[in-house]
C-alpha cells in the first residue's frame, strides 16, 4: 500500500486544491519554534554525553607540500591531552554535494594553507586547543600556484557552447555591450560552525552532527572510516545554517569517529570559526565576459557568457556560472565558454544557488547596461526578451512567470518614479532605483518518506530529511495535515536520522518540492486505506474526521493499529522534456552618499513564483535571506585572498562582512499564486535560493541610477565607487 | 578552579579550568546549551547573554570573573512550553529560520528594551538626552551585533518592535 510515482506525465490533477483542511500555503508558525526560541532545540555540539572528550583540528601553515614529521610526543600527557591523531583517512577536503563517497583524503599532503592535518583530543576543549596550537609540524613544502590569474586555465570541452554566430550578431546589432565583471569569493558562513559528537557501540558508529544531506553523508562517512554504511548512523534534527557548506561530510565528522574509535571514547569535534572560512566550501570567485547585443527595437540577437573560476587541482566541481544562461533571454546566437584555473586555494564548493547567484548577478547588470544603449526601459527590456521556449534546446518551458513578477513588482515598488541616472538627491545622499530578475533553475529530486496515522488519530511524518532553517517541520506538518484532514498541532514531523526513509537532503532548492511530494504521496495512500475502511470511493477529510455518505466517523478509532505508508517519489519525464526554472523579479532602491561613496539599501522589493506556495512564511523567509545574501555580495561580502600563499586573509566575521540588521531595510517579499504541474506532484517549485539569484544585480544596477557610476568589481565598496563619482 | 555562577536564579558550583569562558562554562560544563557559540572571538551575538543586567557575548568573558554575578540565559527568560513575550513574537513573527542566532537575538533584544527605557541613546539617535523613540532604525541599529546569516532581520524588528508596545501598553 505504499506509492511511488515517477514524474513521466504532469500533475493535472491537483489533488491539494479540493482538500477540505485549508491549511496548506497559510504561514502557519513554525512547529520547531517555539523549542528553538527558547534555547531547548539540540543542535550538533550540545548532547550531553557522559566521558566527552574534546578534539580540536591541526591547520597546515603552509600552501602546498607533505607533512613530514609531527612530534605527537611534545603535547601527548600534557595538561589532560589524550592523543594526537593523524590518521590517512582524515579528509583533504569536504564531500561535495551529493558526492556519496569519500573525497580527497590524506592530510599530510596538503594542497592549501589551513588544511587540516591532524587532530589534537583532550580531556578539555581549553587543553585540546592549547594542545593544537603547540604541535610541533615539520613539512617539505611543494611547489604552489594561488592566482587564478597566472595559470593557463583548463577548458573542458563539454562545459563550452555555441550556436549560430555570435561575432556576427555583435558586428551587425544596433546595439550592443562587451563588457567584464567579476566576483570575488564567497564564504556560506552559516552561524552554527561544523560540529560532530562520534559515539561508538562496538562497531555501531553513531555521529550527531550538522549536515544537509544525510542520505549521501552516511555512505561519504563510512567510506571515509572504512566500514560498511549499515554501520553508520547519523543524526542531525537541528543544523544551524547550511548554506552549501554542509551539503557533504566535513574534516569533523571523520576525525571525531576515528579519534573515538582510537580512544574508546565520545569525542566532539568543532570547527573554529576560522576553519570554517579555511577549511569548508568556498564559492569561487569568478570573472564573466558579456557579449549582449540587439536590434533597433530591443529584441537581443547575442547572448555570450564567458567565465573563468578557480578550483583546486582535481576537483571536478566547478561553480556553474552559466547554468541559467542558456534560457534566461532570447537571441539565436550564442556562446558559453567555462574556464577552470587551478590554483592551491581552498576547495571551491556550493555557497546558496552555485551557478545563478554570481551568473544572473552580473547578467543582470550587463543587461541594465544594454538596455541603456538600447534606450529603453530596464523592466520593458527584459519584457521583450522572454523566450517563447528555451532558445538553446528548443523544449517548452513547464511554467514562466518573469513578466508577471516583473509587472507585478515594477507596479508594487513603484518603479514609475525611477528617473535618469543621478538626477535625484537628498542632501549628501544621490537617490537610485535598480531593477534585476530572478531565475533559478528547477530540480526534482527522489525522496521517501513515512506516514503513519495512529490509532489515536495522530499523524507522524518521517524522513531523514533536514530542517536547515528551510522550514521542512512546517511544511511536511502542513503537507501531511492537508491530505489527511488532521489539524496541524496532531501532526508530529520527525527528521534528520538516517533510520528513516531517506529525503533529498536540503540542498538545490529541491526539498519542499521533492520531500513534500513524499509525504503526499504517503498521505495519499494512508488516505486511500480510509476510504476502504469507510467502504467509500472517495471521503472528504477534515478535522480529524473522515467523511463520506451521510457518515462523519472519527479518524481516532477508525482502526485497531497503526496505519503505514510510504511514499516514493522521483523525477520523469516532465524534467526532460520542459525547461523548469523558478523566477521572480527585486526591485531596490539605494542612497549613494556623495561625500563618501557609501551605499545604503533604502528600499527592497522581491516578487517571486515557484509554484505552489506551502508555507507562506517561511517560503517569504527564504526570499528575505536570499535578498540579504543579495545585499551582502553587492556591497561587503568578499573573501581576501593573500597573493604570497593564497590563504584567506579575512577568515572571520570581524573582517568577512555580513550583512547586520541595519544594512537591511524592512524587505518586502511578494509570492504569486502558481501551479506548475510538470515540477512535481504537489504543484511546487523551489524557493530557497530563487532570492539571491539576481539580488546583487539590483542593488548595483540602483547605485549605477543613483550616481552614474557603473561598479564591476564586486562588491561596491566606496573606494570604487567614490574614485568615479562624478564631482 | 572553583567558581561560584548564580544562573536563572540558581546557584551552580563550577569547578573548571581558568580558561573556560562563561560560554562554554555554560554549555559544556553546566548543559545550559541554549546560548551559542557561533565565533567564539564576540564577532556574532550568538552567545549573548545578560549579566547584572546588561548584554554581553559570553564568549569574551571568563567564567571565573562571574562569581557571584546574576546572570540571566535564553534558559531563564522562558520555555517552549512557557515562552516570554519577546520569545512568542520571534515566533509569530518568524525573527529566525535555523534558530542558531536566535537565543542570542532574544537575550539581546529583551536588554535593549531595557537600555532604551533608561533611555540610552544609540548611534542613530537624534536627542542624546531626550525620551527615546524606539523607531525602526533605533531596533536595528541596537540589533547590529547580533549576526543571522539566515537574515531574519525585518522580522526580527517586526518581533522587537510588536513586543515594546505590548509592554507599553501594559
């Protein structure tokens, strides 16, 4: 009685549009509040665990070379340290995403500044840092490379395309704009650094740790420690943040189970601050070659997009900063080009919407720049240049909703009021208004997940899916109490435990859609078991009570034990077959100061569609963090990098700027009613990064309209745009 | 060494290394993990907790300067089951996503209250002696060393600012 469904025709039948709970979509308050509000949710490095010992990580301090000798002896007795460990399977770098195995392991060969090497346990977190801080390493330093300027890239053949000719296109255009701009690195700089408690149970490896995907973290742990998975056992029901950066297993998780296997002991194992910014997934910086141009009226004809980013050498992610390239914007002829330098810098990895929120940021400003030659307006602009289908690949889009959130945006900001560049100012402060869209495409990913309706009426939800802050307890709450016509406070969502069916993990914006088909679907059948027991084709649900005929029966009673069911759900054929992409548009209004060059945000406006809404709150949230992460990128986010040995200079949050409270007005988030029936069986799309693919671009493009000065070189510091302000 | 910490009122004996913070006194020692560590350098707001009546990150104080101080965690200001109004209206009003920055964001809100109402002025204020209006700009400027990468922030002033007129209007 358990269902599957494999996505091979669209969801016409939107079953959730004639349930009777009408809770669905509400911006119910999150169940997990409360608990997280008062300080009584777990996170990873609070289990209370008698005997805990404590490791604390070994940075390398050199770029590149082997560890040659480590004096374990010089701290090993001291001062309550237990043991040094430095074992060959401690990792290099952490999983990538989805990597479902071990990475790179072999910490004594070290391939940037600030690897881990090994790691020092104590009975004290104090010992085992003062214990980490005197190990004595000696190393044969290697030859090293750290500028991704001074290497001759890689070009992987199947990352470039082209179509039609774009050097033509360019030379015959009315219009046209050749322009570069570049990002600098970005660090997730999630609030809860990587933290792991490693228990073991004779061969039982338990590990409560802070990870977003645990279905593949699982098996990267056990191939890491050497054991089979079935042995493995991770729990991760609180993770402070993710962001990218928790997607795969981390230097922690496998030195914390191979230090307590070694000692026989708990231990707990957490990244400082500084070794998150060293040692976990930064986003490459990048460098994104524009060539746009158009005809007499507007309508785009080249469409380049060119990018150099950086990786470590043998790594085979590389940021996707073209992703969205090939169906943003009409135009027959087009370029892609990826190029990879490979330099002896931290692992470059996923940091929120890897590939659209650099890649559309600058598209959106090279954009703003040819509308302007092309006079005409920015909204209109991009109006005009909505692909019918996808221009690369010929197949229809599933769903397109640029030009409502664009006029629907445009309409609820108030964009009417923007006038030419720097002709509005206040005091010492130059008034601008900048516009940008917003596209992220869309991924259904397979996903299980557990129903089962007890026989007190209760409902219970579960999967090894993670609650990032996503929102996943709200939305599985509201999914589950919805099909089932149970009210929401009789619904219990358990997560995070690789015990249970295994989720898509929170990462790629795919977990609402794919783990809230899971629960749908075994709602679905719990339903279906209903309706037998009622002797009725079809029941109406709600309140706890099932109704069919002229019968209102009790769903606490209706059966003996407790009734079970999984749900199973996988991408098809409507992935293939449709170009899917979530899209909205933001809106922002910036002061330029004219005396010092600084900016500061006034105004945000996001509009977005990403098929059916589940949580109209938490799904606002994640645009509010998106667009914050927007504002972050466009004037203060940027990892530093020394040209000496290519470590991270600024690898704190004294000198990693984040957005604060007062850089960020009161945003104000719009979601518009959609269904989009080839995304997934409930009708939803992704959301979770939609608000930072574009944001930055807004922000930019508002501080060209302010003051006249066009800044590409993220982000907009007032050095760069006070050297061009016009006097 | 020994320390004697008064927390929520009660009394707890800490015996501990010289170099335990009174962050990680609380959590690793005393299994008060409601405060966070999120820099350990007072760079985030995470930890923050209130003493003798005052904010602090808890992460750039030794436990052993505490003895016999009043200090107040997120654990003393309310429960899930029993929250304070500041901890109710992050809820309705979703001041949070992960949660991590939260404790911190909850501890320093509800003191900031009290600076302004001993009329504290702040950065952005106009009057340095006068009344003080507790504007927006006010909320977010005095919240601006409590870091949250999720960005709650609009509705972390949504929160703040729905709780001060509850009280003012008690």
């Amino acid at each position: 009685m358990n269902k599957h469904l494999k996505m091979d025709r669209p969801a016409t039948e939107r079953f959730l549009d004639e349930t009777a709970q009408n809770v669905l979509g509400t911006p119910m308050d999150r169940p997990d509040g409360p608990a997280k509000a008062a300080g009584q949710a777990t996170y990873a490095h609070e289990w209370q665990i008698e005997g805990l010992c404590h490791g604390v990580l070994v940075r390398a301090t050199i770029p590149a070379g082997r560890v040659a000798r480590i004096d374990a002896d010089a701290v090993t007795g001291r001062d309550g340290v237990l043991r040094v460990i430095s074992d060959p399977r401690m990792l290099r770098v952490p999983a990538q995403g989805g990597a479902n195995e071990a990475p790179d392991q072999g910490p004594d060969e070290v391939a940037y500044l600030g690897q881990p090497i090994a790691l020092v346990v104590a009975e004290t977190f104090e010992a085992a840092r003062d214990g980490a801080l005197a190990l004595p390493v000696e190393y044969d330093p290697a030859d090293f490379t750290v500028d991704p300027d001074a290497v001759e890239p890689e070009v992987p053949k199947k990352k470039q395309a082209s179509q039609g000719d774009l050097e033509a296109a360019m030379r015959e255009a009315a219009h046209s704009v050749d322009v570069t701009y570049t990002t600098p690195g970005h660090n997730s700089a999630a609030m809860e650094p990587h933290a792991a408690i490693a228990v073991w149970n004779g061969d039982d490896l338990l590990l409560r740790g802070s990870y977003q995907m645990l279905k593949y973290n699982r098996n990267e742990l056990a191939d890491a420690v050497g054991i089979d998975p079935a042995h493995v056992r991770i729990l991760s029901p609180y993770v402070g943040g993710g962001f990218g950066s928790k997607l795969g297993i981390t230097h922690e998780a496998v030195a914390a189970a191979l230090a307590s296997k070694e000692l026989g002991r708990p231990v707990s194992v957490t990244l400082s601050r500084q070794q998150v910014f060293e040692t976990t997934m930064r986003r490459s910086e990048t460098r994104q070659r524009f060539r746009l141009a158009c005809d007499a009226e507007g309508r785009m004809t080249a469409v380049g997009h060119e990018v150099l980013v950086s990786q470590l050498p043998g790594q085979q992610f590389s940021e996707p900063v073209t992703q969205a390239t090939p169906f943003a914007y009409a135009g027959p002829n087009r370029v892609i080009g990826h190029r990879i330098a490979r330099v002896n810098r931290t692992c470059a990895g996923s940091v929120r919407a890897p590939g659209e929120a650099v890649g559309i940021t600058a598209m959106e400003n090279a954009m703003d720049e040819l509308a302007e030659a092309a006079g005409i307006d920015p909204v209109q602009f991009r109006i005009l240049n909505i692909p019918e289908k996808d221009p690369t690949s010929g197949k229809p889009f599933s769903s397109h909703t640029l030009e409502r959130a664009l006029r629907e945006g445009a309409e609820r900001f108030g964009w009417s009021e923007r006038r030419a560049p720097g002709q509005r100012r206040e005091g010492d402060w130059l008034i601008g208004m900048g516009m940008a869209s917003a596209i992220r495409v869309n991924i259904l990913a397979e996903a299980k997940a557990r129903v089962t309706l007890e026989p007190d009426g209760r409902v219970l939800v579960e999967t090894d899916m993670t609650d990032i802050g996503t929102g996943t307890y709200s939305i599985l709450t509201q999914v589950a109490s919805e099909t089932l016509g149970v009210s929401t406070d009789r619904v219990r969502v358990r997560l995070g435990d690789t015990d249970l069916p295994p989720g898509p993990g929170s990462g790629g914006s795919w977990g609402a859609a794919s783990s809230g088909s899971a629960v749908y679907l075994a709602a679905r059948a719990v339903r279906d078991r209903i309706a037998e027991a009622m002797g009725a084709d079809e029941v109406t649900l709600k309140d706890g009570h099932a109704i069919a005929g002229n019968r209102r029966v009790d769903l606490a009673g209706l059966f003996d034990g407790p009734v079970t069911a999984e749900g199973h759900v996988e991408p098809g054929k409507t992935m293939k077959e449709t170009r899917q992409s979530s899209f909205g548009a933001y809106f922002c209004e910036v002061a330029v100061n004219a005396v010092t060059g600084e900016t500061r945000v006034r105004r945000m406006h996001g509009t977005f569609a990403a098929g059916r809404i589940l949580n109209a709150k938490t799904a606002s949230s994640q645009c509010l963090g998106g667009m914050t992460f927007g504002i972050g990128m466009a004037l203060t986010e940027e990892l530093l990098h020394d040209p000496r040995d290519g470590h991270i200079v600024n690898r704190d949050l004294a000198e990693y700027h984040l957005p604060v409270n007062a850089d960020v007005p009161q945003i104000d988030v719009v979601l518009l009613e959609e269904r989009d029936d080839y995304a997934s069986p409930i009708q939803a799309k992704g959301i979770g990064e939609l608000g930072i693919c574009g944001a930055a671009g807004a922000v930019t493009n508002a501080i060209y309209n302010a003051c006249g000065v066009r800044v590409r070189d993220y982000p907009a510091t007032l050095d760069k745009v006070l050297a061009v302000l016009p006097d | 060494m020994r320390t004697e910490l008064t927390i929520n009122g009660a009394t707890h004996a800490l015996e501990a290394d010289a170099r335990t913070t009174l962050l990680d006194a609380l959590r690793d020692h005393l299994g008060l993990t409601g405060s966070k560590k999120g820099c350990d350098h007072g760079q985030c707001g995470a930890c923050t907790v209130i003493v003798n009546g005052r904010r602090i990150n808890a992460c750039l104080t030794l436990a052993c300067m505490h003895d016999g101080d009043e200090i107040v965690t997120i654990e003393g200001l309310g429960t899930a089951e029993a929250p304070s109004e500041m901890q109710r209206a992050f809820v309705a009003h979703d001041g949070y996503q992960c949660g991590y920055c939260t404790p911190g964001q909850i501890c320093s809100a509800t003191a900031m209250l009290d600076e302004v109402a001993q009329g504290w002025p702040s950065h952005v204020s106009d009057d340095l002696t006068g009344e003080m209006d507790l504007s927006d700009a006010e909320i977010s400027e005095r919240m601006s060393g409590n870091l949250c990468r999720c960005a709650a922030y609009p509705n972390i002033v949504d929160a703040i600012r729905a709780t001060a007129r509850k009280e003012a209007a008690e």
